[in-house]
C-alpha cells in the first residue's frame, strides 16, 4: 500500500474548503493535511519536506496576498509541492496568470 495524497486547502470560502475536504476524504488514497482562508497563512502552513503534497488553490483568493500571489510563493518556496488551481467562471487572462 503507498502513502496516501496529502492535500492543501487553500480558498477563502469556509463552505467551499468544507466540501472539497468531504469530497476528498472519501478517497483511502488521499488525506487533507491542512487549510487556510488566505494566502499568506497557506504559505506559513504548508509542509516544506513533504514529497507528496498537493496545494489545491482557490482563483478567487483576493487580497494583498491573492491566488496568484500564492501560486507564485509555493512554486519558489515549495518546488517540491504540486499546485492545483480551481476555480469558476475565469477568463482567460486569470488561467495565464495563474500559470505563469
């Protein structure tokens, strides 16, 4: 058996974090091993060392430390950590920020 999925939350609605984290652990092979309601307490929180962790960000994190802003600090932080960036109804322009 392998180590489960460690998975991130990062969005700034509490219902929205409730339920990808109810979607999530109905999966063995994934476990939630943090959240946080903005980007600056995501950075603080996620696992430096951890091989296996994946950061699920919301794009419609606002603020002085935004989505983008985040998506950013965890590529340079964190280049082990894989970013999965949700969201809906975006243009194009915020998907090409987020993967720049």
């Amino acid at each position: 058996m392998t180590d489960p999925v460690r998975v991130f939350l990062c969005d700034d609605v509490p219902d929205i974090r409730m339920l990808m984290r109810f979607a999530l652990e109905e999966d063995s092979e994934v476990r939630v091993v943090g959240e946080a309601d903005d980007g600056l307490a995501a950075v603080g929180r996620i696992e430096r060392d951890a091989a296996r962790v994946v950061a699920m960000i919301g794009l419609e994190l606002d603020g002085d430390h935004d989505a983008f802003w985040l998506i950013r600090a965890v590529r340079e932080e964190y280049p082990q950590v894989l970013v999965l960036a949700i969201g809906t109804d975006l243009d194009k322009v915020a998907i090409f920020r987020a993967l720049l």
